[in-house]
C-alpha cells in the first residue's frame, strides 16, 4: 500500500480550521482509494515567533525537506507580527529553498457558486513565478529616520528562471486548450519585461502548436473581468501573477475558492499546496471560515502525488457540495458544516 508522509503547517487564524478540515476530506478519500497519509504537524507561526523570535527553526527547511509535500494553512497576524517578518519568515524561505518556481492557481465557478460578473464558462489557469522578480528581497534602506532616507527593492529575472516559468505555462497550455497569455509591463519596464518578452518569443518556437498572446498587465486585468471566457493559461511574474490571481479569485467568487500549489517541477524537494485567502484574523475562531479553497488545494496535492483519481474524487465531492448550496455565501454554513458535506459526497 502506498504511503505518503504529509507535513502539516495549520500556521495562524483561519489557517488552523480549514487545515483541519482538509486532512478529514484527504484521510477519507485516502481509506476509500487504498493509501495512506501520514501527518505530521508544526507549530510555526506568528505565535511561534513570538515565542523563539523565529518563524520556524532554524533547520527547518532541513526538517521539511523529508516529506514528501507540505500542507500550508494560513501565515499572518499583523497586530502582532508586521506582514514582511511572517511572510519572510516561513512562507517565501520554503518556496525558495525547495525551488517552488512554479505558483499554480485555478480560476472557474464552482457549481452553485454565483461570480459578480455575467461570464459563467471562463476556466483560467494563471501560473506565477515564485522564487525571484520582484519578490527576491534585493535591496535596503540607508539614512533610516532622516530626510534623506532612501530604500531600494530591486527585482531580479535570470534567463534560467524567467525560461523555466514560461516553459512550465507553454506546458499547461498543451494539457488544457493551447493558449498562453505572457504578462508583461514592457512599454514602462524596458529592461526586465522586454527580457521576459524577449524570452517568450524565443520559447514560442518550440511550441507551434500554442497560440501565443502578449499581454501588458493592465490590459490582461482588464481582460479577466470584461472577457475571461477568452483566456486558458496566464503566465506572469511574482508580483503581476499575485495581483492577476486576487482578481481571479474575485472573479470566482472570492477568496474562499481561492486554492493554490507551489510547484517543485523536478520533484527534487517538496512542493507546498495552500489556500490564498490569508489568516483572516476578523473571523478566526468563529467557525465559519470557508475550507473549500484548502481542500481544493489538498486535491491538487493528491494529484501531484500522482493520486489522481482520489483528487478527481475530491474536486467531484466539493463540487457537490457547492451544487447544493453549501459554501457558496460567506458566514452561512459553519466550516464543520461545509467539510461534512464534502465528506457525505465522498461516501
């Protein structure tokens, strides 16, 4: 029987309930399909820092790196721990350290699920580059409290990363229905977009068989909410691919679909699967966050796993439960509600 070794990171607010409600979907539909998921959880978070000054150990990457993936809840309680010492802290160290290049975030309507615009066919993959641009954490800040402070962020795109994204979205592109949108700001950005514009003429050439569109970032958002019915795949850079991904996420719904994987390609270190929607520290411990983002991020880590029929099963399960109403408006049905009816459709 095959057996995978799942770290679990609940981290902070929310995070702890729908991590929780995710390992009781993934635990049945393991038992159902004849495998098994061995848990094994962390304390890290902005508690934890509070506690040791560290947002996890540090050999903690070490420690990760025998799993064979990580199931992420939640980082972040900003009344207590600025954002940039949480996110710096755990989050974007992992997805560096096991090389999570490839940030995959699916957009469509749930059945049941009632989106703010009249388009209710569009089915959007946008893929971020997640390891470098203009989240590498180039830069710093000199003359600090004075007139003449300055800070510097520097973004940084190599070739070897920059060619990597837009290969693993060509890819998805020839899995799904041949187009690629490439998202730049290269009238504005004329070294760094004209780089990456550069990079998917070039890479074009070896995919003849996707038709290839490149967008400006402005004009793509503009495109995702007056035609998303017209796009397949979007490729973009870390930060125009997070930006991008909020407004998908608005686009089905909200962020309680908003599920997410962090992709190693070479599965040379575990990759990362969580929701997007934050730790939501308004309704953390009331019970009705929505888990359904994180168990779609749990069925995209089955079928990484290679489990693809149980992720199937899962994706069928909450589909039913959205169908019927259930986890469609926001505070109506409890998080221990929502997973009980995503479990009753798997069984």
């Amino acid at each position: 029987m095959k057996s995978y070794s799942i770290a679990l990171i609940p981290g902070d607010g929310i995070g702890r309930d729908v991590t929780d409600a995710t390992w009781t979907v993934l635990e049945t539909v393991a038992k159902q399909s004849g495998f098994v998921l061995t848990g094994t959880e962390f304390p890290w978070s902005c508690r934890f820092f509070k506690e040791t000054g560290r947002m996890m150990p540090e050999d903690g990457i070490e420690t990760l790196h025998g799993f064979n993936a990580i199931l992420f809840g939640a980082v972040g309680w900003p009344a207590e721990v600025p954002d940039f010492v949480s996110l710096h802290g755990l989050l974007l160290p992992i997805r560096k350290a096991f090389v999570q290049y490839a940030n995959i975030r699916p957009h469509r309507l749930l059945p049941g699920v009632t989106g703010p615009l009249r388009a209710e066919n569009f089915d959007i993959l946008c893929i971020r580059e997640n390891t470098e641009g203009e989240y590498s954490g180039a830069g710093g800040r000199v003359h600090q409290g004075t007139l003449d402070e300055v800070a510097v962020e520097t973004s940084i795109f190599t070739r070897a990363g920059v060619e990597r994204i837009l290969r693993f979205g060509f890819e998805q592109a020839r899995t799904r229905r041949g187009k690629l949108a490439s998202v730049t700001k290269s009238n504005a950005q004329k070294y760094s977009m004209v780089f990456w514009d550069e990079i998917t003429r070039k890479l074009s050439a070896d995919y003849p068989d996707v038709d290839v569109t490149t967008y400006h970032v402005d004009a793509l958002a503009a495109r995702m909410i007056m035609a998303p019915q017209s796009l397949d795949v979007v490729v973009a850079s870390n930060l125009f691919g997070d930006i991008l991904t909020d407004i998908g996420a608005a686009i089905q719904g909200g962020l309680g679909y908003a599920a997410s994987a962090n992709i190693n390609p070479d599965r040379s270190a575990p990759s990362m699967f969580e929701p997007v929607h934050g730790s939501a520290p308004d309704i953390a411990h009331l019970g009705i966050a929505n888990p359904i983002a994180a168990i779609w991020s749990g069925a995209m880590m089955l079928d990484h796993l290679g489990e693809t029929a149980a992720a199937g099963r899962v994706m069928k399960a909450i589909e039913a439960t959205t169908a019927r109403g259930i986890g469609t408006t926001a505070g109506k049905d409890s998080t221990d509600a929502i997973t009980a009816a995503v479990v009753a459709a798997l069984n």
